[in-house]
C-alpha cells in the first residue's frame, strides 16, 4: 500500500490512518475518522506516538512510518513507543506494529497504568521477551 505521511514540524509526521467507513462515534454520525498517530525524529532516537485500530489501518499507519523514514533518509527503527490513548480502537494495532518494529522501549501516561498492565499487548510484549511498560515522569525528563 501507499500511503505518503505529512510533515508537520522539522522530525515530525502525522503517520496516522484514514477511516472513511466509520458511520458512529461516540453517539455521533460522522462521515469517517482519523486515527492521528505521530513519528518523531530526535537527532539519535525515533519515537511512535499512539496507533491505529487494527481493522486494515496498520497497512496505511506502515506506509507512512515508511515513507516519513524515507524523507528523513534514516534506518527504518522505533526506538520507544509512546502510547496516551488507551481505548483499543487507538491502540490494538500496536501488537502488529511492535510485531514490525521491535520494540526498544514502551512508555504510558501514569493514567493508562492499570490498563497496560491487564491488556493483552502487555502480555504479548512480555512473551517476546521485550521491555515492559514505564511510567515515564514526563515533567522531569530533559529532551
């Protein structure tokens, strides 16, 4: 699939994925949705922010990591994924993008602690003998 990503700001790009069948959200008709997803290059680290729901939008999220990749002219590699949006129609593609880049680091807001620590992709991350979940302290890193 092609799908080309979008640069928002110098190492950042919208990765995301387009849904034009979803008819419902939340209550409210709409005329299809987004599911915004953002890849950002530091000068030694990449990171992946949020994901996509797995009903076909992983092949356009890959697509555009691949393309943002290209345009930066880097080595295809996720350092740390960062996930702030727990509900599962933003998050279950993680499993298949974990599965196409191994993960390095995963982190979470202190807020979706309980649920990392019950889903099923934390369960798959552990069986793949990968990092477990951190809660970083956001406040306090330096970038």
């Amino acid at each position: 699939m092609k799908a080309e990503s979008f640069k928002i700001a110098e190492g950042v790009y919208w990765v995301g994925a387009l849904h034009w069948n979803t008819r419902s959200f939340h209550g409210f008709a709409i005329p299809g949705t987004t599911y915004n997803c953002y890849l950002v290059f530091g000068d030694e680290k990449v990171a992946l922010i949020d994901n996509v729901y797995s009903d076909g939008m992983i092949n356009q999220l890959n697509a555009r990591i691949e393309d943002a990749f290209k345009k930066e002219g880097r080595e295809e590699k996720i350092d740390v994924f960062i996930q702030c949006h727990t509900e599962l129609d933003h998050s279950i593609g993680l499993r298949e993008t974990i599965a196409k880049y191994p993960v390095q680091k995963f982190t979470h807001l202190q807020k979706g602690q309980n649920f990392w620590k019950s889903s099923i992709i934390t369960i798959l991350m552990l069986k793949l003998q990968q990092s477990k979940p951190e809660t970083p302290s956001i406040w306090a890193e330096k970038h």
